[in-house]
C-alpha cells in the first residue's frame, strides 16, 4: 500500500531544523486526519488541546470551537464527574492504555445536544518527560443498533450481521462457533463452512486460547454490551497461519434457552500503524524542538562571549557600558532558552527560577551585591515562551536601569519584582527605594535606550505601562495571558 504524502520521508535540501520541524508537524496532522474516530487530546486541566477531523465528524463541532475547551463539553452532565475522576486516576497509574468503557458506559454529546454511546479508550504517550493524554473515542451507534436489532428480530439476523462493516462471530455457550458473516470470512480467510461447528479459539494465536476460554465463562455468567479491548493488544490469527491485531466488542442475543455471543471483530492493523507513526512523529518533534532551542542557546552565548571580550577592550567608558549592557540583555535571552531546554514543557518555563537566576546574575554584573543592594522576587505566575522573553527582557531593563541609578554613592537598598496574575491578566511590578527618577515625560519618549526598549516590549505584549517616582521608582506592566499553543 503507497503511504499517503504526509508520510514521505523529509526532502532533500531542508534547510536546518526549522524546516525539518515543519516537515515533522504537517505529517502528523496528517496521520491524525487519516483516523475515522475522534482523537482527542488533553493537557493536565482536561481542556483540549487537539481535535482531530473524525472528532469533528461525530461531535459536529469544528476543531476551532473545541480547542482550548473543557473535554467535559463533550460529555453528559451525568457522566462528567466519574470521567474526570477516571482521568486523574489513569494520569497517576502506571498503564499506558486503558478502555475506559470497563468502568461504566460511556456516552458523548453532540453540539446539537443528542447524546450517543461510545467506545473510548485513553492512552499517554511520553513525549521526552511530558505525558501527553489522547482519548479516542468511536460512536458505536450503528453498532449497539445492529445487536438490538438481532435481538428484537430473528427473522432479519442474516441480512443484518451480512450488512455489518466488522467480522461477525458467533458462540454458543460452550464456545462453538454457530454465526459466521461474510466479512469474517475476508478477514480470515475461511469459508464459513470451515468454521461452522469449530471452537472459537481456531481464530486465536495458540497463546491466548487458554485464556480465552476463562473469558467466554466469565461473559456468560453476566453478558451485556460491551467492548473487549479497546485500547488493549488482541491477537487475531487466519487460516494461512498469519497474525493481526484485533479489536473486539461483545454482545450477544437469545435464541430459545440458549445464548449465543456476538463478538464484532476490527483488524486494526493500519490502525496500529497509524499510532506508531504518531508516536515516532511526536518524538521527532520533541528532538527537533529541543536542538532549535538549545543551537539558539549556544549562538546567544558566542555573542555574550563577544560582547564581553570587546568591552574588556573598550578605552571609552561609555562605549564599554553599551556593551555590557547590551550582553546582559543577550543573556536574559540565553537564559529563558536554557530554562525551555532544561523544562518538561517546551510551551513554558518556570519562570520564577529564572528571574532569581537573572536577578543573581545582574548583581553581580554590577557589583551591587557588595554594596548591599538586594533583590526580592515574588513570582506566582509562569507565562508561555511567546510572552516570557518580552518580559524577561522588561525585567533585565528595569533591573539594570535601577542597579545602575537608584543607588549611588555606595548607598544599599531593596528591589522588587513581583509578578502575579488576575484570571486572563498578568500584573508585572519592578520597583525599588532608591533615590528615583526625574518626570521628564512619557517613557515612550524617553531618550534612555534601556526604557525605549521596555516600551517597545510592553507594546509587543499588547501591554499598559505606568510609572510612578514617589519614595523610589515603580514600573508596573498589565497583559493579557496567552495559554499554550495546541498540538493539532
């Protein structure tokens, strides 16, 4: 079978990671299209993060609407309490996989309001130390509706189990084989007249035939509707000797005093494929993010290097200052890129390490920790990627605008950074009690490069700024917060 085009390997010529991390992400959107069921991911407050387009075709809502949304929209209200507890529990436990229809039934609800069953199963995969959850759901509709009808109807049974899209076997309850459909037939290569009056483990790797027959005595003594193992490995075997991967879902219909076993057999080998393609996708993606990341780390610090190395060898004070200044601003920049490196996360950072790691750093640029400045931090909120390094960079301004001016003469003090947020609202606040600055306008038209510069970022950040000189100098920036990129 010739592999779709999102599946090509990478073109000769790419230019560098960038380009090779593009190539990684437009074929995994593309093995994501490829599935019919809803493939669905969370981040660790249950708000999705990826909709793919099978999801969008059995909830009806396109993936803009959904992205960024609690899972629980797709979930009766009844059922949204035992399925984030459910979650929480997988999220913790040591299984990769698991049904999650073995703790109860599972329902969806539709953006028009109509609720369905479903088949669900939630997996994680480790993608470097990140645990990424993707639940993936199928609308068993037509399925339950074919065995309720099998129930209602023996007359019709024939011509619905030849209309079923999956392999039909029939037991008794002594595991022999009584309902073959045709699409069993294709699928193992049988004709029906060779399975007819067989034991059912004749379709089963010789390893799973024992435990098999503990299954089928087990479903007898309490049958209902319901899957066996969705999200688990089930072995299949045709006649020719050959194996495949099989998901089975059971029901079952009485026929006088008997009781005969519907088991709805999938071969989901391409399935299978599908998922380890998106997991090598997703490892690809994390190597190739991690080395953009830490090549940027590496040429940030050959400039700081430079920068320093010239100004050692700076005769004009001045010039020698600019460019300090300007390797310090540099280094705020190396900094964050070493923190995303270093974090599980590569959408965000911890960034109350990385100011007290930026705050150290200044001070002893300036050698104001010997002349018993100090700084205080107060960081309860960490931003994305996107808006860490503006305000780390607003930070690194403010923080050597006040090393270098608030305290002269050998005078100590005390500077402040505190940063928290107010719902979707980040509040920045650097301040200190030095001796202050002169009113002399609006910062915007400062002639200072340090505050043209923390202007220029607090407008990249759609953000206010004010300024206040009374008993010291306090600059206080207010942003919106932006949430992590999806992984659609």
């Amino acid at each position: 079978m010739q592999e779709p085009s999102e599946y090509r390997e990478p073109p000769e010529g790419l230019a560098g990671p960038g380009d090779a991390l593009r190539f990684s992400e437009a074929r995994f959107a593309g093995i994501v299209r490829l599935s019919e069921d809803a493939i669905i991911s969370i981040d660790e407050d249950q708000r999705i993060t990826l909709f793919s387009a099978g999801a969008e075709r059995i909830f009806g809502y396109r993936a803009g609407e959904a992205l960024g949304q609690p899972v629980d929209m797709l979930i009766p209200e009844r059922y949204r309490q035992a399925h984030r507890q459910h979650v929480a529990g997988f999220k913790s436990a040591g299984d990769a996989l698991r049904p999650m229809n073995e703790r109860g039934e599972i329902h969806g609800i539709r953006k028009d309001g109509t609720e369905f069953p479903a088949q669900a199963s939630i997996s994680k995969f480790a993608v470097g130390k990140e645990t990424i959850l993707t639940v993936r759901l199928r609308d068993m509709t037509d399925m339950l509706q074919t065995a309720g009808a099998l129930r209602k109807s023996e007359a019709t049974t024939g011509a619905l189990l030849e209309s079923v899209a999956h392999g039909v076997v029939g037991v008794d309850q002594s595991g022999v084989i009584r309902v073959v459909n045709a699409k069993t037939e294709q699928m193992f290569g049988y004709t029906r007249e060779e399975l007819l009056g067989e034991p059912v483990e004749t379709l089963l790797p010789e390893r799973f035939r024992n435990a098999h027959v503990s299954h089928l005595r087990q479903y007898l003594e309490h049958p209902r509707s319901r899957p066996m193992g969705l999200g688990m490995d089930l072995g299949a075997r045709r006649k020719d000797g050959s194996e495949f991967p099989a998901e089975i879902s059971l029901s079952y219909i009485k026929v006088e005093d008997s009781t005969i076993v519907l088991s709805f057999i999938s071969d989901i080998t391409e399935r299978k494929r599908i998922e380890e393609q998106i997991r090598r996708s997703l490892a690809e993606k994390d190597v190739l993010l991690r080395e953009v990341h830490h090549r940027v780390k590496n040429n940030l610090q050959v400039i700081s290097s430079l920068l320093s190395l010239r100004a050692s060898m700076c005769k004009d004070p001045v010039s020698g200052q600019v460019l300090r200044d300007s390797r310090d601003r540099v280094n705020a920049m190396a900094l964050i890129h070493e923190r995303l490196f270093q974090a599980d996360d590569l959408s965000a950072i911890d960034f109350s390490r990385y100011i007290d790691s930026l705050a150290q750093a200044l001070l002893h640029s300036y050698g104001a920790d010997r002349k018993g400045v100090r700084i205080q931090t107060g960081i309860s909120v960490s931003p994305v990627a996107d808006q860490a390094i503006p305000c780390g960079l607003i930070i690194n301004e403010l923080l050597s605008n006040a090393l270098k001016h608030a305290y002269p003469d050998g005078r100590g003090g005390v500077i402040h950074v505190d940063m928290h947020s107010d719902g979707d609202w980040c509040s920045l606040r650097v301040s200190d009690d030095g001796i202050g600055l002169p009113e002399d306008g609006e910062i915007e038209n400062s002639e200072t490069l340090g505050l043209k510069l923390v202007g220029a970022l607090a407008a990249q950040l759609g953000a206010t700024l004010d300024r206040h000189s009374e008993g010291g100098t306090a600059f206080q920036v207010r942003f919106r917060l932006e949430t992590a990129p999806s992984r659609r």
